[in-house]
C-alpha cells in the first residue's frame, strides 16, 4: 500500500476509534476525541490552545453569573459597564473560540475515519453525517447562549434611556400658553426647535461616600387607552445613606395642586398661581416638563427635570435621579422575577377596575399573603378600593409592592439575571440612572436598611397626626384640591433623613412600614 497514510502509532495494534466517538469527545473537550484517536501530539496542542483560551473566559462568567458573592461579581462587571466596547472583544472572542471548536470537531472526524487501500478517506452515510451535524449544533449551544447574552448586555448598555420620544423640540413660540401659562419676563421665547440636548449634570456615583444621600424619585406612569399625555399616577422619593444604609420613603399623592417653583428656575412665575407654582396637580408635572423644554433645562429628559426639581423643591431636598416605569412594564418586570408575595390586610372589591386596554373589570383579593404575578400586583397597587378606599390607599400598597420587591428579590440574583430583564427595561423605563454605574447602584440597593424604613405620606389626614389638627396640606381650592403645606413637609423630610431610622420613627410619630404592609 505505497499510499496509504501511517495509523498513528498509539493506535496500531488496538481496535479502531470511532469518528463520531472522537467527535463527541472533542466537542465535550476540545482535543480529547484526539487523544481517544492516538493522535497525541495533535490531541495536546489543541487541548493547550482551549486552556489558554477558555479558563480566563470561564472563570469570569463563573464568578459574575454563579458565584455567591455580590462585590466580586459587581467588581468584575464594571469595566463592561463602563467600556461597552469589552462586550463586542468577549463577542468577538467567543466566534473565534466557537469556530475553532467546530474546526477541532470535524478535525477529530476526520483523523479517525477508516482509510481505503489507496489512502483515500472512507466515504460516510447519511446517518453519520447527521449525526456529525447533531455534534456541531450541540458544540455551538452554550456559544450561541453566551452570544445572545453578550449582546443583550451591549444593548443594555448603550441603550438611550433617559430620552423621552414624547418631549417637544420646539420651544414656547408665545408669552401665553395653551395651559394659560406665561412668559416669565413678558418677550416672546425663542421658536426654534432645539438641535441637541442641553448637558446634564449628573450626580456620580463617587460621591457615595461623601456623606450625601441618593435621593431617586420612582414615577408611575399611566398613559392608559383614550388618554393623550402620561400621568404619574405613583410618585415616591426613595432616599439612601450609602455609608449607613439608613433608607426613607416618602410618597407623594397625585392629586396635590399649587406645588411651588422655585424661584431660580426659568418657570418661576410662568403659570398664573399664586406666588409662581405650578398650576395643575402634581401627576402632571411630568408631561408639562416634556411640553415645555426651555422651562426646565438641564438635561435631555425636561420632563424628568420638572418632576425632579418640583417634587425635590416641596421636599425640600435635591433628587439626584428619577425613574419612570409605566403599567406595562411594571408587569413585565414583576413576571421576570417571578412574582412578589403581598401581605394583603384588607379585602379589596373593585367592580369598575381600568384594564390597559381601556375596558373595566371587577377584581377581588381577599386578604393574606398572596403569590402576585405582573398583573395581579399591578391590580393591587392601582386599586383605590380597600379600607382607605381613596388615591391614599392606593399609595399605601404601593409602598407594599416597593418594600416586597426589596425584601424579595435578591441584589446578586437581579444582577445575574439582568439580560433577562433587558427587553421588559428598554420597552419601559425611562430614567437618568447612567447605565454606566449600574453596578455602584446595585451596590447601594444591597446596602439600603429595609428592616427599618423610615416612610410617609404626605396626605390630609396622615396617620401620624390621628386626632390632631396637624396636618401636611395648608388649605384646599374651591374644588377640593389639597394644597401642601411645602415648609412644613420640607422640615418632616429634614428630621427623617438626619435622624437614626428607629428614632426618626418615633419622634415623628410615623407608622412602621410592617404595620402598614404586614410582617
């Protein structure tokens, strides 16, 4: 046989490998289906080359996506977040792994196929050529996993978050509004249409640990069917102490009117309201930012400028940060972490409850603890039905969701898991949280103090002041809007972020958060 080609030398005199053995075995380990051949050299090099290759890669994905511990996997994610870019070289790097895996597979194929007299390779049946198929499509499996994942986090990151499609370009062309607003110094604004954003000025994270709070306000929106602008119906300022944890919640009602401006701001003095406020009620306010850039500069997002510099002013405190999260979003993301128990403590009837699509239903949710998927929490946190049967109640649970999405969801978990929530985020949410220092954000959640949240209300009638004429609202319109006391609530909100939670608790009388939702 003067062409036929030498078996190697591990595999004469023993039985014959199997191809599709040795293809399995490579596809498992790259080069192992070799060696099982008798092709040691060859089987050792390609093994080398998978472990220069591989063990870097896969302890990586290892400690971010299944270790146990919440500031390795964060350390490690940073410079991605930071550099987007690195998720393209991962991409790019995990084709180049893929193709040379798949190139090693059909190697080991080959190599170990039966040769004919001649030295000709033995042809195969359509059988083992399935089969061969079966072995590559299972060896891309966890490439194309990873692939997908990669490239959903590049998206994440890059993602325009902050831009609103529904803020105006154009700015006031009039003295006088269509809202009966104003021009503040009584000349015509400037009509032409904005070309780029303003800058922002934006609160880094670094600032941590410089002895500040982080005071992020969480919007709920609810554009609803046959309705034209957004309402954020759900107002709630979470603030965090980043060196103690210490964690306030103050909720904002919808219906609050006449919220003041301050006078520094181009809208001070705009609206026809008494001593320059704002002239409708506050779930407003973020549609009126959006319609009116020029009033509230700062940054690309003017509508969440205006609910962050109004909300912030009757606080009497800066928000750093908003975020918005309208219906639909709010059950997809419940439905992506698999649900949230609610402690429910009043029965809760509501024959006339809103539909998304604009049709009415009846709901009932008895009391006790209850699994709620996205639409089950939306329904009780929507609901104005309940004990308190008013907009009040409706704040009420949802604080409850808040502090049970808290308590419930894992930091790590929700971190490991973020490509998963990417889709739901990106339909959903608006916010000017830079994605950037998602990872110093998560950080800060693990570290806020859930046992002991300092919350309120600032409602007629709060709990706190029960059977006294206290009251957070300093008088109420000809049609019983409520309007806010704005010093006094400025210097509740003082006290509760200076104080130690439990005793911030008990000097202004607030209603520990389990008592309202329930151990």
């Amino acid at each position: 046989m003067p062409n036929a080609a030498p078996a190697p030398r591990a595999a004469r005199g023993r039985r014959v490998p199997r191809p599709l053995v040795a293809a399995f075995l490579s596809g498992i380990i790259p080069g192992a289906g070799h060696l099982y051949g008798g092709w040691r050299r060859r089987g050792w090099v390609f093994i080398t080359i998978t472990a220069a290759l591989v063990v870097p890669a896969a302890l990586l994905l290892f400690f971010v996506i299944y270790g146990n511990t919440l500031s390795l996997a964060l350390t490690l994610s940073k410079p991605f977040f930071q550099h987007p870019a690195l998720f393209l070289v991962l991409l790019a790097a995990n084709a180049i792994l893929l193709a040379f895996r798949i190139a090693v597979v059909v190697d080991a194929y080959l190599v170990c196929r039966p040769m004919t007299r001649h030295g000709v390779t033995a042809p195969t049946g359509v059988v083992a050529g399935l089969a061969l198929a079966v072995i590559l499509a299972g060896t891309a499996v966890p490439h194309v996993y990873v692939g997908r994942r990669n490239l959903l986090l590049y998206d994440a990151v890059t993602f325009d978050y902050v831009s609103d499609p529904g803020q105006s370009t154009t700015l006031g062309t009039s003295t006088t509004r269509g809202d009966g607003a104003t021009g503040a110094t009584g000349t015509t604004r400037n009509d032409t249409p904005s070309s780029t954003a303003p800058s922002t000025t934006i609160l880094l994270p670094d600032t941590f640990t410089d002895g500040t709070r982080v005071n992020i306000l969480l919007l709920g929106g609810d554009a609803g069917v046959g309705r034209r602008n957004i309402r954020t119906d759900s107002m709630i300022v979470v603030s965090i102490d980043p060196e103690t944890g210490w964690t306030a919640m103050f909720g904002i009602p919808r219906n609050l009117i006449h919220v003041p401006i301050p006078e520094s701001s181009p809208a001070h003095g705009v609206w026809d309201c008494p001593g320059g406020c704002y002239p409708k009620i506050a779930n407003e306010i973020y549609q009126s930012g959006l319609d009116y850039p020029d009033l509230f500069p700062g940054g690309p997002n003017s509508g969440g400028n205006a609910t962050k510099l109004l909300l912030g002013n009757l606080l009497g405190i800066e928000i750093d940060y908003f975020a918005l999260v309208d219906l639909v979003g709010f059950v997809d993301m419940i439905d992506a972490v698999g649900g949230v128990d609610i402690n429910v403590l009043d029965r809760i009837y509501d024959e006339t409850y809103p539909n998304t699509d604009g049709t009415l239903t009846t709901i009932v949710i008895e009391p006790g603890i209850q699994h709620m998927d996205g639409e089950r929490a939306l329904q009780y946190a929507r609901s104005r039905h309940g004990v308190e049967g008013s907009d009040f109640g409706r704040m009420s649970h949802q604080r409850c969701v808040l502090e049970a999405l808290a308590t419930q969801t894992d930091p790590l978990t929700l971190f490991q898991e973020l490509p998963t929530f990417v889709p739901a985020i990106q339909e959903s949410v608006t916010t000017d949280i830079p994605i950037a220092e998602l990872p110093a954000f998560i950080e800060l959640a693990a570290k806020a103090d859930l046992e002991h949240i300092v919350t309120t209300r600032f409602m007629p009638n709060a709990p706190e002041f029960e059977g006294t004429p206290t009251s957070y609202i300093a008088e109420y319109t000809a049609d019983r809007y409520p309007v806010p006391d704005r010093d006094f609530i400025a210097e509740t909100v003082a006290i509760a972020l200076t104080l130690p939670p439990l005793e911030a608790i008990e000097r202004l009388n607030f209603q520990p958060l389990e008592d309202a939702c329930g151990p």
